[in-house]
C-alpha cells in the first residue's frame, strides 16, 4: 500500500525511500494540534484515519527516538512542524555547498565590513 502525506500541499509518497510515514497520535488533544499544523480542516474535507499518515520531512531530528534500526519513530508528544509556509523548512532544504551567489554575497558583506571597520574614527572635515 502506497502512503501519502496528508500535509496540505506536500506531494510525498511512500515510494520515494527517503521518507518514513507516521499515523496520527492517539491522544485527541494532540490530533487536533496536528490538524491545526498540517493545515487540514476536520469540518470540511478531513477525517483522521488509520491510513492517514505524515512524512518525516515535517518532523525535526529532534522528533524522532535514536535507535539502530531502520525505522524511524517519533517520540511521544511529538508534533510535525516543519512545512513549506515554515522558515525551518526553507533552511532545511538548502544544499550542504552554498552556492555561488551565496558565497560571493558573503565575500561582498566581509569586504564592507572591513572597509567600514578601517574608516571607523576618521573623519574628512572637507566635505
């Protein structure tokens, strides 16, 4: 059986082996609280079910129970929280090499403030 994420606008599916796929909580508190982050009404179009599942890419590392085996599980308590709307998301789905844009825009801001840290306590009365 296939899984796909109930996450609005998250197209993950559990062909794709990066993903492992979590069923939701028992606790009806904490349902609600999922709900509420994965941007799903239950008063429109829908229901929790067994089969309704949310991928680890909407969890962070910190999420998960560290243990040797394959599968992932999620600690108690543990809510999804990392979305497209989400910064956290953004800054995971960098690159781990920067791109070259990035690093020349960093050399640009270095130089700046180099220059404006040698200038710093000089002052030009002509102007």
């Amino acid at each position: 059986m296939v899984h796909y994420c109930s996450v609005y606008d998250c197209k993950n599916n559990s062909t794709d082996k990066d993903f492992s796929f979590h069923g939701f909580p028992k606790d009806k508190k904490l349902v609600k609280v999922w709900i509420t982050q994965i941007k799903r009404d239950p008063k429109k179009d829908f229901k929790v079910t067994e089969s309704k599942k949310v991928c680890s890419d909407h969890f962070t590392p910190e999420d998960f129970i560290s243990s040797a085996s394959q599968k992932r599980k999620l600690k108690k308590g543990a809510c999804p929280s990392v979305f497209s709307w989400t910064s956290q998301a953004q800054e995971r789905s960098l690159p781990a090499k920067r791109s070259k844009l990035q690093e020349e825009q960093e050399i640009l801001e270095a130089e700046i403030t180099a220059a404006a840290l040698e200038g710093e306590g000089k002052f030009d009365e002509t102007n």
